[in-house]
C-alpha cells in the first residue's frame, strides 16, 4: 500500500497555545501544518491571517501548507509566502487571476495549489496543470473541521490522480477534510499523497499513533 504524508490542521488546535501545537504535531511524526485561513466571507467562518503564520514559523522545521477560503486571494499571496507559507493554496473561483496569483508564489520561491471543493471539477484546474505544485481536493464543504467525508468525493479523486498522470508533472494530490484512521487507506490506494487530519488527529489519545496509521 501506498504511503503519503500526513498534515494535520490547526484550526483543531488550541488557538491559545499555538506555538506549542506545531511543535507537537513535529514530535508526533507529521510531514506538514496545515493552516486554515478563513475570512468570514469565502467561507461562513473566520480563522487566522498572516499574523498567526508568522507566529508559530519559529515553533516547526515542518513545511506549512497553507489553504487559504478568502475572497481576492490574489491580494495576500506574498504575504503569507513572507509570512513563512511553504506551499500556498486558495480556491480558483475566489480569484480574478489565478495564474496571475499563482505565479506570485512561485517567484516568492514557494509552492503553489489550488483547491477545489466537493461540488466541482477537474474543469476548474486543468488550465493549470502546467504550473501548480498541488491540487486539495475538499473531503468537505470548506468553513469547519470535523465534518464527514462526502462519498462522491472518492469518484473525483481518481479522475485527479490520472490526469495528474497524465500532466507528466510532480504534483502533489492532498485530500482535505473528513479524513480519518478508518477511512485513510482508502484514500491512499486511490492516489491521495497528503492527508490533511485535523479533528482525526487532535482528538485521538495517541496523536503519533494516529498519524502513523494514516499514513500508512
Ligand atoms: C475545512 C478545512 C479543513 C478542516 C479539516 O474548511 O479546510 O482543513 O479543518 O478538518 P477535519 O480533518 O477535522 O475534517
Ligand atoms: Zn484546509
């Protein structure tokens, strides 16, 4: 069986404790942070900006792979890359020129994704194929950690993880939401490459133990 990285999201963390959440989550054996950007307007939710991504950047050796469900992302990719973002992602449909943001991040040195929520298709990204790092295909409707996993979901992802194939480039596939000990392997035999598990992680007793597994 496949394995594939683990990046647990912080939105299940505590928001008090930051710093020491993503070095925990270096100790327990992920491979990235997840950071869930949310701005109240994209998405029903509010989170964290670029402020909190400069904040815990000191805490982790970890790569932080950024998502952001904000509306004009084009307007603060290079500043959360400045901010300490490894990868950063944000949603095609939000944005007025996607290729023009994500161009953005690449010449800040950083990688750069697109998302793409549950209801949608290979049709919104595959004019860039050429240029993004990786594509985040939504478990869930974005806004709140802890939802379950919409079955059609799984239709897409092998769809994905072929044309991916077929691009002939090293793109990263991550899976967002829903995921869990129960449920990984599945993903990972259809071609996911990074699990994001928030509540899967932060609500397990053994938070190693859980990453272990979903990892495979
Ligand atoms: C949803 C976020 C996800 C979410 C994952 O809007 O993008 O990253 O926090 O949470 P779990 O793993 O709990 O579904
Ligand atoms: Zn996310």
């Amino acid at each position: 069986m496949n394995k594939c990285m683990i990046a647990p999201s912080i939105l299940s963390g505590d928001f008090a404790k930051m710093g020491e959440t993503v070095s925990n989550v270096e100790k327990w054996g992920a491979d990235l942070v997840h950071c869930d950007v949310m701005d109240g307007v994209f998405v029903p939710n509010i989170t964290f900006g670029m402020p909190m991504v400069k904040a815990i950047r000191p805490y982790t050796t970890l790569p932080l792979d950024v998502h952001l469900m904000i509306v004009e992302p084009e307007k603060y990719v290079e500043r959360f890359c400045d901010a300490g973002a490894d990868i950063v992602t944000f949603h095609p449909e939000a944005s007025k020129d996607p290729r023009a943001a994500l161009e953005a991040i690449k010449a800040k040195g950083k990688k750069c994704g697109l998302v793409v929520n549950p209801d949608k298709d290979i049709s919104l990204v595959k004019d860039y194929l050429d240029i993004v790092d990786m594509i985040v295909l939504m478990g869930v409707f974005p806004g709140f950690g802890g939802q379950s996993y919409i079955e059609s979901v799984s239709d897409n992802i092998a769809l994905f993880a072929e044309e991916i194939k077929k691009s002939g480039r090293n793109i990263l596939l991550e899976l967002d939401g829903g995921v869990t000990e129960q449920n990984a392997a599945r993903f990972r035999a259809l071609g996911i490459t990074v699990l994001v598990a928030g509540s899967a992680t932060f609500k397990a007793a053994d938070k190693a133990k859980a990453i272990s597994v979903m990892r495979g």
